[in-house]
C-alpha cells in the first residue's frame, strides 16, 4: 500500500499487527509504546521526522482507550494528571521545533536515531539496576513476613530508592496533596519538571514519552506504579494530541499511517490494560526492561542498512 504523504509503501497488515502489539505494550506498561512503534516504523522506511510526527498520531486514540480502562480501574490520578499538564505542552513544542531544526540541518534521521538509541538504553539500564536493588530489598526483608497490608504495597514500589523522598521535601511552593496517590505533600515545580522532560521527548522523539515519564513518576515523584501506568496514559492522551497537532502543521504527520495502525492498537490496548491486575509493580517493570532494547536493535539496524536509500 502506497503512502503518499511520507513517499513509503508498507503493507498494511504489517502496520496493523504492529498497532496491535504497541496497544497490547502500552495499555500493560502505561507508555505509548514509541519505543518499539518509532523504531519499526523507520525499519519500514519512513523518515524519522515522519517517525515522529505519525507515532504521536497513532497513539492518541489508542491512549483514550487505555486510559478509560485504568480509570475504571482506579488507577488514574486526575489531580497529578491535571498540574503535569502544564509542563507538558511547552516541552512538546520544543521537542517540535528542535525536529525542524534538524530538518534544516538535513540530518534528522541519523539525529533522532541516535538519540533514541542513547535514550532507550539508558532507561533500560536504569530499570535494570533499580530492579535488581529491589529485590534485594525484598530478599533481605523478607524474613519479617508480618506486614502485608497496604504500607507493604507502597513498600515494593519505594523500597527502590530515596530520591522520591527528597523531592517530596523540596521547599519551593506552592506545595499540593495527592491522596490518590498516597503523597501527602510535593512541590507543583516537581511535577512540572517531570511533565515537562517528559513532553520534550515527546515532541523530539515521538509517541508519549512513558519510558521517560513513567519511571520518572514512579522513581522521582514516588507514585505507585499501578497508578503511574493509569496516570501516564492520561498525560499521553494531552502530549500525544498537542504533538500531532504540532507536528501537523509541520509537515511531519502521515495521517493514512496513523489511522491503519490505529485499528490494531485499540484492540490491543483492551487486552494489555487488563493484564495490569494479575501483576505487581516489580513484576512490570522487569518485564518492561527488554522492551526499549529491542526498539534500539531496529533503528540500529536502519540506520546501518540504510533504509531510505541514503
């Protein structure tokens, strides 16, 4: 199938069984799923500032179908959501005018694949380590088996690090309660800070940016990692919508793409948002920790073989 808007031809089964599985990925983990869908898109061989702009396209609706569900769920927390909003849309813009710089510049693919390889195997890196350090933790607590209620719960998520308690510290005001997620007092600027870095990688490298945004939630702002998942795909809904638009009028967004992925991603986003109850927070990030590695094996592989001819 042609795709006049990017110059590509993909078969559409292809874009539709990658929809599915970045669906099935993002409703399960809470992130868009561009650290596989951007890579594999560009294996295909569309261009990186199509990469981008169609990847943030495509995940809107899947975003609203996963977000719903967590909702239902009780794993979204509308307040964080709200206040991580205004970070997000200036950082999109951002990400958005550095990807025209690049244009101009005439490098973007190199670029942006570069970066996401840096990117994705940082975060993979980081989840590993953090990981292992847990369950550590666990190992070594384990011998007191008295408390399996609900501090027990917050436990796996935090025992991780201090970082997030030396936030919640941060003097600067105004400071603000998030019951939902169990955090008695934070300053708001964490929560832009975070939303902002969070819709720059976004508006650069396409997608929602959750393999950003979530573990900064989860490891910096201590949310508990179900809710994290929930609330990230809520934020993604605002980073993804403002990014297409963005990236629209830029020229960068092949809609035809978008929508054919679309089909399969909604389906998908169904099943892996209810895979999230049989699993506890370590348990999803471990299984999360591959993920970014494969997407940097296929830009890898794009940008060696040189799929676009260059």
């Amino acid at each position: 199938m042609d795709f006049p808007i990017s110059h590509t031809h993909i078969n559409p089964v292809y874009l539709i069984t990658t929809g599915f599985l970045v669906g099935v990925l993002g409703g399960f983990f809470g992130v868009g799923g561009s650290f596989l869908a951007g890579p594999v898109l560009f294996g295909f061989g569309v261009p990186m500032n199509f990469v981008v702009g169609t990847d943030l396209a495509h995940i809107v609706g899947k975003s609203v179908v996963a977000a719903r569900k967590h909702y239902s769920l009780g794993h979204v927390d509308m307040k964080l959501g709200a206040f991580m909003m205004i970070g997000t849309i200036p950082g999109v813009e951002l990400g958005a005018q550095i990807i025209e710089g690049l244009k101009r510049w005439g490098h973007v693919d190199v670029a942006v694949g570069l970066a996401f390889i840096l990117i994705l195997l940082s975060v993979s890196g980081f989840m590993t380590w953090e990981t292992w350090k847990t369950r550590q933790h666990h190992s070594t607590s384990s011998k007191k088996k008295g408390d399996q209620n609900q501090s027990g719960k917050r436990a796996e998520d935090h025992a991780f690090s201090h970082i997030y308690l030396r936030i919640q510290k941060i003097k600067l005001g105004p400071h603000i309660k998030l019951p939902k997620s169990d955090i008695a007092r934070i300053s708001v600027w964490s929560i832009i800070g975070v939303s902002f870095v969070g819709g720059l990688f976004s508006g650069f490298l396409g997608g929602g940016a959750g393999y950003i945004r979530l573990p900064a939630m989860i490891y910096l702002l201590g949310v508990p990692t179900h809710v994290a998942v929930g609330t990230d795909l809520f934020e993604i809904i605002v980073s993804a919508g403002y990014g297409t638009v963005t990236h629209a009028l830029k020229g960068n967004v092949d809609i035809l793409i978008a929508l054919v992925m679309h089909t399969g991603a909604a389906i998908g986003a169904q099943f892996g948002t209810v895979l999230t109850q049989y699993f506890s927070g370590t348990r999803l990030r471990m299984a999360f920790i591959p993920l970014p590695v494969i997407g940097c094996g296929i830009i890898l592989w794009g940008l060696l073989k040189g799929v676009h001819g260059k």
